[in-house]
C-alpha cells in the first residue's frame, strides 16, 4: 500500500474512535460532564481561595496584578464585572495570568490560577483571543504560559493546562501547528497509554475537542495517534 494509501486509512480508522467517542459525548449533557472528575477536582480547588492581599504584602505579586484578581476571581466578582472587565483590558488580564503562573510555584494557587482561566474561557469562547493578542504582543505564542505545566507532577495542574490549551487551539481563529502542536499531540497520546490515570477521561475528552477539527485530526495522524 502507498504511504497516501496508509495515511487515508489511518485517518478513516480516527473517524470511527472519533465516532465512537461522539457516542460517549452524547451519553453525557455537557463538556463538563464527561470529565466528572475534573469538576470536582475544580469544585474544591474553587473552595480554597487564595488570600491575594496576603501575596501583594508578601511582594509576590504586585498593585497591579492584585488589581486584576479583585476583578476576575470569580470568588470575588459576578459575571458581568469579569465580562466588562474583559472587554475593556482583555491584554492586561492575560499579562496577568502569564505572569502568575511564571513565577507562583505553589500547586495549590497554579491549580486556582488554571481553574480560574477555565472558567472565564467556558463562560465566554471568544475569550482565548485575549490570550492571541497578548502573545504576539510578546511574540510568544498564546498557548506558551500553558504548555510547559504539562510536565508538573500534579496531575490536576497538567490535565487543566490540558483543558485550557484545547480550548485556546479548536477556539482561536489561528490554529496551533509546529513544534508545539506535535508535542502536545504526543503528551495527550503518552496520557491514553496511561491506563490507571485517573485523568483518562479528561484527556479523551480534549482529544475529541481537537479531531473535531481536520487540521489536528490530521496532525494526530502524523504522530502515529491512531495506535494508542
């Protein structure tokens, strides 16, 4: 068979597991709801409030920064304060969360941080444009302040920036592609080997996000996805 040939069926083999998992996602009433564990996960990550006065008082964070929490902390704001908020200083909310997650190391406030950008980002999808804008203003790319806590023992930490950095690529208006790409791509293929994970479902449900999309159904292709 010709490597066109074995392509084409490869890529017919991932439209019958993304067939297969269309059918565990219609069992279920939502995103969120197949990845149950995740939810409760974020549900007691959401109880244990981060004292942001005491970081500003400590230097770890500065006026600005604790400024910006006042305002998208969902403990702290309603839905309509975050969405004008968001609206009006979209590149300060992510120089914000860039620069949280670039120098706060405690697992505990890194999973209150993620947790924190998911929710805005389900509330709102346009919202990951935020993370575009701000990226080429740096000349990162708008997944960078993610990618790397894919590797954080935490397994909560790595399957979160997981969820986040899904949304940023099937909801941004650019596609993710290059380096990257493949590296997530084979970090979510490594998380399916994991049989005992109890994330598995999590990282399925990410993996369906992204083969949704022929770009990424294609590249998960290319990294011999389809045998995992």
């Amino acid at each position: 068979m010709t490597k066109q040939g074995i392509e084409m069926t490869n890529i017919g083999r991932l439209d019958i597991v993304t067939s297969n998992m269309e059918k565990i996602d219609n069992t279920s009433d939502s995103y969120d709801a197949v990845t149950s564990l995740m939810q409760q996960k974020a549900a007691q990550v959401r109880q244990n409030r981060v004292n942001w006065q005491s970081y500003k008082q400590g230097q770890m964070i500065n006026s600005e920064e604790y400024s910006v929490l006042g305002q998208l902390d969902t403990s702290m704001s309603t839905t309509q304060k975050r969405a004008a908020f968001l609206k009006e200083y979209p590149l300060l909310s992510a120089k914000t969360f860039a620069s949280l997650l670039g120098h706060i190391s405690k697992d505990q406030t890194v999973q209150y941080i993620l947790t924190m950008i998911d929710d805005l980002l389900q509330e709102d999808k346009t919202r990951v444009d935020m993370f575009w804008k701000y990226g080429k203003k740096v000349k990162e790319e708008a997944w960078a302040p993610f990618i790397n806590l894919l590797q954080r023992p935490d397994g909560f930490i790595a399957n979160q920036s997981c969820r986040i950095i899904t949304k940023i690529a099937c909801w941004s208006e650019e596609p993710m592609s290059g380096k990257d790409l493949t590296y997530f791509l084979n970090w979510i293929k490594d998380q399916m080997r994991l049989q005992a994970s109890e994330y598995l479902q999590s990282v399925v449900r990410c993996l369906q996000m992204l083969v949704r999309l022929d770009i990424y159904r294609t590249a998960f292709v290319d990294v011999d996805g389809i045998g995992t």
